[in-house]
C-alpha cells in the first residue's frame, strides 16, 4: 500500500517574506562578522559564562525533579560543545548560534522541569 504525498502550496507571496527575512537576517550577520571577530575574546568568556550558568541551573533543576540522566546529557553536550567552538576559535557566526542554541536547550528543559516541581 502507497501513501499518497498531497504536495502543500504556499503563496507566492509568503514565499518572499520567508527568503526575504532570510537574506535580511544573512546581511545583518555578514555586517557584524567583522566587529564580533575584534571582540572575540570579550565575546567568548561573556558567551561561556552565560551558557555554562544555565547548563549549571538545569543540572540542579533537573536533579531536583529527578530527571533522567539522558536528559542531563543532552544539555551538557550542548553546553560543552559551546565551549569546545570556542576554544577552537571557531567562526564567530557558528560560536554565537551554538551559544544561543545552547542557552535556549538548557532554559527550555529548566522551565519544562521546574514546572514538574510545582
């Protein structure tokens, strides 16, 4: 037995709002690149600092709602592989995504967690 695919349409016009914030959200990156690049170093340990407090504050969240130790894992993977780019000085674009991505993983399963223990 096939599945039959229905193939989605979108408008043309969301189409070009969506490669449009794209190529937008592009630019605005190229443009920064070179001055986040002088601030590497300011970047880097402001970036750590910030990360590891929230990996630090989902272990003690997670642990308190008795989580599963492959949940504290994943957001310690996160966590070391922000630093990881760092310290390999990696580009600044890809070292600010995985801050980012890092931080937000391990806020996300903090609040997920700590509203279990209300």
């Amino acid at each position: 037995m096939k599945a039959t695919v229905f193939p989605i349409h979108l408008p043309a016009s969301l189409i070009e709002k969506k490669s449009c914030l794209i190529q937008s959200l592009t630019n605005w990156v190229r443009t920064r690149e070179p001055i986040w690049e002088q601030n590497r170093l300011g970047i880097a340990a402001a970036g750590i600092l910030i990360q590891v407090t929230f990996a630090g504050a989902m272990i003690l969240i997670l642990g308190e709602a008795g989580a599963s130790p492959l949940i504290f894992t994943f957001g310690i993977l996160m966590a070391f592989l922000a630093d990881s780019l760092a310290f390999a000085q990696a580009p600044m674009r890809w070292l600010l995504a995985i801050f980012v991505l890092s931080s937000g993983v391990n806020l996300v399963l903090s609040i997920i967690y700590g509203l279990m223990l209300l």
